[in-house]
C-alpha cells in the first residue's frame, strides 16, 4: 500500500441512525465529500451569474430575446 492509510484524517461526522462516526477520507478542510466538503455554490455575484447562464431555460430566452432583437420571425411561444 502507498502512504500510510492508518494516519490518513477521517470525517468522523457521526450518523443519527447508528451512532457511528464515518470512516471515509477526509478532504483538506476536514470533512468528506458526503458531509459538506465539497462545493456549496458560487458566493460571489460573478459566480452565480455564471451559474445563471448555464441554465437551459436562460439560454433559450435569451436566444429568442435576440431572434426578435434581429427583426426575424418570432417563434410561436414568445411569452415566458
């Protein structure tokens, strides 16, 4: 085995049903992955404009926005 596994840090949240702490690898701030340490969203108004725009729904109103922008026909369903 490389590393030395019996001094890797653990979670250690412990379970409601059981009582047990989790044995699962911690990440750098302490927690695993199923116990908030990973990504929670974006916090900065930059970020969660991003995440705005990859939403599917914003990006089909936004190219109908330009179609009718252009003076083309508009689509049968304009209104949202």
């Amino acid at each position: 085995m490389v590393g030395r596994p019996l001094y890797s840090k653990r979670c250690g949240a412990y379970a409601r049903s059981t009582g047990l702490p989790c044995k699962a690898k911690a990440l750098p701030n302490g927690k695993c992955r199923n116990h908030g340490g990973l990504s929670t969203g974006p916090k900065t108004a930059e970020g969660k404009l991003k995440s705005l725009m990859n939403l599917k729904y914003v990006k089909d109103k936004l190219k109908r926005e330009a179609t009718i922008n252009i003076g083309e026909a508009p689509t049968r369903d304009t209104t949202i």
